[in-house]
C-alpha cells in the first residue's frame, strides 16, 4: 500500500509540474516570512521598544551593523527593498525616536545608529539568546542546516530577482 503525500502549499492553482517543491517553498517562506517579523517586532518590544513595525527593526539592525555610516541607497540594496521612501520613512521614524541620526556629506545623507539605538540592539541581542537561541538544540547538525538552508534561500532569491526582470519586459 502506498502513501500519497500531498505538497503543503497556499496556491494550488499555482503547483506546476515542473516543481511542486517550489510552490511547498513559496508557502514555507511566506509562514516563516510571517513569523519571523511578529518575532521581531515582540523581541524588541521585549527589549524596550513596542511601537516598531518590522521594516524598522531590520532597518535598525542593519544600519547597526559594523558601527559603519550607510547611504540609503546601500540599505535599500542590501536589503533588497525596491521602495526607497519605505525605507527613508522607517528611517525618519527611527531618527524621531533618537535611535538613528542622518550626516550630511554633500549631497548625500549617511545613517549611523546613536547611543540609544546601538543600547536598543543590545537588549534585543539579550532578548533574543533569551529566547530564541535557547530553544535552539546545541550546535552540531542543526545549525549546519541552518547555514544550508541560508544558502539556498540566497540562491533562490537571485532566481526570483531574475524573473521579476524577465516579468517586468512582458
């Protein structure tokens, strides 16, 4: 007797034959994709800031990141955000709540995190070994999957990149 096991997926009518696997990726990535920014937003509300959407707090992190100046156009591009006034929006948020602070180098303005905001990513830091790395078994194969899980979903994200141009020339 054989077992017919059905792809978990949100759009049936979008399974192809060519790949049922993409479509079970598609629904994966959209219930992580979820969960992961309602646990960002709860982590750093935990950590002393409730009123952040997800944008900001990923904004946050990453104009945090290396204790380096940012350009808009590089936090959109890392990011991978089309819409730059989505981000100087967050960013003008965050600067109104004294976590981010803008330098005027000629035309361009550069964005760093101030003393709040880098003492805000620290009690998120806290928050999250608290409670997100704690549930985590230790070490050894799961993390190894994590990683590879990582570098599939990069490499996917350049096969999505390359069909929204081809969609965007149709």
């Amino acid at each position: 007797m054989s077992i017919m096991v059905r792809s978990i997926v949100s759009s049936s009518h979008l399974v192809s034959d060519k790949s049922a696997e993409l479509s079970e990726f598609e629904f994966g990535l959209i219930v992580v994709g979820n969960a992961f920014n309602r646990w960002m937003v709860r982590c750093m509300a935990a950590a002393g800031m409730k009123d952040l959407a997800a944008m900001d707090v990923s904004l946050l992190h990453h104009v945090n990141h290396r204790d380096r100046q940012k350009k808009l156009a590089d936090i959109c591009f890392v990011l991978n955000v089309e819409d730059t006034h989505v981000v100087a929006y967050s960013l003008r948020k965050l600067a109104g709540l004294g976590l981010v602070q803008s330098e005027k180098v000629g035309k361009e303005a550069f964005y760093s995190t101030t003393e709040q905001g880098q003492a805000l990513c620290e009690a998120y830091r806290q928050v999250r070994e608290q409670c997100l790395m704690a549930a985590l078994a230790d070490g050894g194969q799961q993390n190894q999957d994590i990683g590879d899980c990582a570098q599939l979903m990069r490499l996917l994200s350049g096969l999505y990149d390359q069909a929204s141009r081809s969609a965007a020339s149709l």
